[in-house]
C-alpha cells in the first residue's frame, strides 16, 4: 500500500487517461474525474496517516497533533464518499465496522500515541487476532441484523477483553469458596474416651457394680409395665 501511496497521482491520472477516450457519455466521463479525484484525496490523507503508524520514532508533539487532524480530515472524506457528495448516480457504498477502523475512528490509536509516543513500536497481531473472535461472534448472532448485531457483537467483545470484568470474576469466585479443613477424625470408641486399650479389655477390668445396676433397672418404670398398670385407679362400672 505504501508503494501504492506514493505513486497514486501517477497511477489515478493513468487510470483517468486510459478511460477517458473510451466513454463517450459526458456525464460518465465527469464522475470517473471526480471519483479518482475523491480517491487520490483519501489515498493521500491515509498515507500520511499510515506513515505515522509503521514509524517506530517516538513522534513529537506537532506530529501528533497532525496525526489527530488527518484522522478527522480522512473520516470526513470518506463519509462524502458515500453519503453527501457521491460523485458516482446510483451507487450506494455500504460503510462496514472493522476493529481497526473503529480504534482509529474512536481515538484509541490517538490515545495510546500520546501516551506512548509512538504506535509502529507495538506489534499489530493482537488486533489481528481479534478478526477471528470477531467473526465467531458474528456468527453467534447470525439472528440478529444490522445495527443490533454491530452493537452485540462489540459489546460481547469488549466484554470478553476487558481485563477488570475477569479479574473481578475471579475474584468474587476465590472469595466465594468453601473452606477446606482437614481430613475427617474417625468417632473415638468409648473404651477410648474413658482411657482404656481396646486389646486390654477384661472383664476385671472395669469396676461395675452389680448390685446398684440391679436396682437402677428395676427403678425404670418404663422396662415394667405391669407396674404402671398396676397403679392405675381402678373404675367400677
């Protein structure tokens, strides 16, 4: 494209002399001017633009300056182009949303040159990488058209890329886990509670003494049931 760039007054005037002589139809002929004309104007602000953007320099002050008005000059060019001062009857150019169109558009670029200094200096793959995850997402909302579908598709997108949104995520994930104890003690034994080994166990062992669990048995009233009927008021009939 650079190459391109730098030798579009050459290359749209041969275009212009070539066609020419071969339309008869005056009013033909005077679109296929003012379109190349249109064309070599955008070409140039976009060549300035690009050579601002492939620079590794860091870029002064009135460099940026001049990058910022170039990129409000080149929008306005081309929304002539296809909206107010269409230089071609008939033609109805349709203008599509690209991620990259949109970062020079919005001012993103903008943005990180002057913090930066310099935009040639970072690598581009990223952007690259996102037409991939652009298309999946338009693809996903195939349903959807026109405005609703851009206006889906970048919100999902710049939800998906926002590092804050994930980073909270995560966040309120960690905070809501359970807590992990130790692994699970089996219940003590009773002969364990009271201090004795279960491989010493005898039955001398242990002082019970039979006579008060005699009378602690026979005391529960609930284990002799004769005893409870028995003292029931009797009732005559």
């Amino acid at each position: 494209f650079m190459q391109f760039a730098k030798n579009r007054d050459a290359i749209y005037n041969g275009i212009l002399a070539e066609l020419d002589p071969l339309i008869e139809n005056q009013d033909l002929k005077a679109e296929l001017k003012a379109f190349t004309t249109r064309m070599n104007d955008i070409v140039n602000v976009w060549f300035k633009l690009q050579r601002v953007m492939k620079s590794v320099d860091k870029q002064s002050e009135e460099t940026i300056n001049e990058f910022e008005a170039n990129t409000k000059l080149l929008k306005d060019l081309i929304l002539k182009l296809c909206t107010t001062e269409n230089p071609i009857d008939g033609w109805t150019p349709k203008l599509p949303g690209f991620p990259k169109s949109h970062l020079l558009f919005m001012g993103h670029l903008l943005k990180q040159l002057r913090t930066w200094g310099t935009l040639g200096g970072f690598d581009e793959q990223n952007i690259e990488s996102a037409h991939a995850i652009w298309n999946q997402m338009m693809r996903q909302f195939g349903a959807t058209r026109g405005k609703d579908l851009k206006m889906k598709v970048m919100r999902e997108y710049a939800f998906q890329t926002a590092q804050f949104v994930h980073c909270n995520i995560l966040r309120i994930k960690e905070e809501s886990k359970r807590k992990k104890y130790g692994p699970r003690q089996a219940t003590p034994s009773p002969q364990e509670v009271i201090g004795i080994d279960d491989a010493n166990v005898t039955a001398s062992s242990v002082d019970v003494d039979d006579g008060a669990l005699v009378k602690s048995i026979n005391r529960e009233v609930a284990l002799h049931q004769e005893l409870v009927i028995a003292a029931l008021p009797s009732v005559e009939v």
